[in-house]
C-alpha cells in the first residue's frame, strides 16, 4: 500500500465502469449536468441540509480548499495550528481558491491550539 499521497494509485475498477456508463453523450460542465444535480440532492437528502453545497474533488488539497473558501471570505482568516496540514501542504491553495482569505497561525503543543 502507499500512503504518500490521496492521489497516486490507481483508480479502482468500479469507479472506472461508473465513469464509461455516464459517458453518453454531451453534458454541461463545472457541476451543471443530471448526474451532479442527482449527487447534490442524494448528499443534501443524507445530511438533511438542503442548502449545503456540495462538491466532488479528486484530492484532499482541492477538498480543503473549497471547504474553506465556502465559509471564509476573501477579507476573512482561518484560525489553525502553526503544523496544520492546511498551512503546511496545501501549499496556497486555501488562499488561492477563497480569494485571499488567510490562514492565522497559533501555536502549541502536539497539534493543539491552547
């Protein structure tokens, strides 16, 4: 198994047939297509919050990013631990997708804010 990275290793065969069955034909992009639409009503329907927004990423850098940019404004800081996997390996990307927002660092022992 290799642990180095959500995103090196192969795509499994069941994800692989699911992505030829939904590719017939032309759809719209950036989320505006029937199978994003049936993924956002499933999620909203799951955890019972019909305005959340829902997004589908392939790695964890995108997955942290859009959830901070979904709350936190341009103008606006993320409060995290001075080794926060965000500040330490997203390498911008929070900043880069919230518009600016910043990461404020805190420090403390073994990964706590105190």
């Amino acid at each position: 198994m290799e642990f180095g990275s959500d995103n090196n290793a192969g795509t499994a065969p069941a994800i692989l047939d699911a992505v030829v069955a939904c590719n017939a034909g032309p759809a719209p992009s950036y989320g505006n297509d029937p199978i994003m639409d049936r993924v956002r009503e499933s999620i909203r329907a799951i955890f019972e919050a019909p305005q959340a927004e829902v997004f589908l990423v392939a790695t964890g850098t995108a997955a942290n990013a859009l959830a901070i940019a979904s709350f936190c404004p341009p103008w606006g800081a993320v409060y995290a631990h001075e080794d926060a996997h965000a500040e330490v390996d997203e390498c911008g990307a929070p900043e880069f997708y919230s518009g600016g927002a910043k990461i404020k660092l805190v420090p403390g022992e073994d990964g706590k804010m105190t």
